[in-house]
C-alpha cells in the first residue's frame, strides 16, 4: 500500500513538473545569402541579403561577428540570426530619407572569404 501510493505521488510529481516548466517554443529567425550591397548608417550598416533566404538586415556594433568579417563588401556570402525591427540612421546629406527601415537587426552572422 506505502509503495503503491510512493510511486502514484512520485509520478504525479514528475507530470506536474513537466507541466509547470514547459516554455513557449521561440522562433529563431535566420536569414542566407550573398551580400549584395552595403550602406553604411550612423547606427552601424544595412545589408542588402540576396537568396536563398533575403532581406534587408541591420548590422550594428553590438552584432555578434564570426568567421572572415566580410561583411564590409558586397560578395561573400552570410548567415546569421536576427530579431525584427531595425532602423538605418542615415549620417546627413548621405541618404535622400532620413532613415531606412530594415527588416531585422542581426544578432549573429558569419561571412564566406
């Protein structure tokens, strides 16, 4: 009887905990591709991702940088994470706007040679 009610209670724990401790699954977002043009912002860069996976990204100094740091021309390829939002600010005269929206600002990339 004492072992049985043990392990019903031990088991109940686990389940419960299980329940309690599950998390909501967080999307990563990850964008690919050849670099294809670069502007430079007072905030930091806005790339210019062609495919396999675009868009228009948001580089900034708090971005985490690996591999061969090309991300400063257009030609290597890149992948990376990013989370949405994003705004070039543009250094004056530079831009005919005076900032660019992106479409997310990178977290991680990693650049080709």
């Amino acid at each position: 009887m004492i072992k049985k009610s043990f392990i019903c209670l031990f088991l109940g724990i686990i389940c419960v905990s299980f329940i309690f401790s599950a998390k909501p699954a967080e999307a990563i977002l990850g964008f690919g591709g050849r670099i294809l043009n670069i502007t430079p912002c007072a905030n930091g860069s806005l790339l210019l991702i062609g495919s396999p996976r675009p868009g228009l990204f948001m580089w900034t100094p708090a971005t985490l940088t690996f591999s061969w740091y090309q991300q400063w021309r257009p030609g290597p390829w890149a992948l990376g994470t990013y989370f949405l939002g994003g705004t070039c600010v543009c250094p004056y005269g530079q831009c005919e706007v005076g900032a660019i929206p992106a479409l997310g600002t990178i977290m991680m990339i990693g650049t080709s040679f």
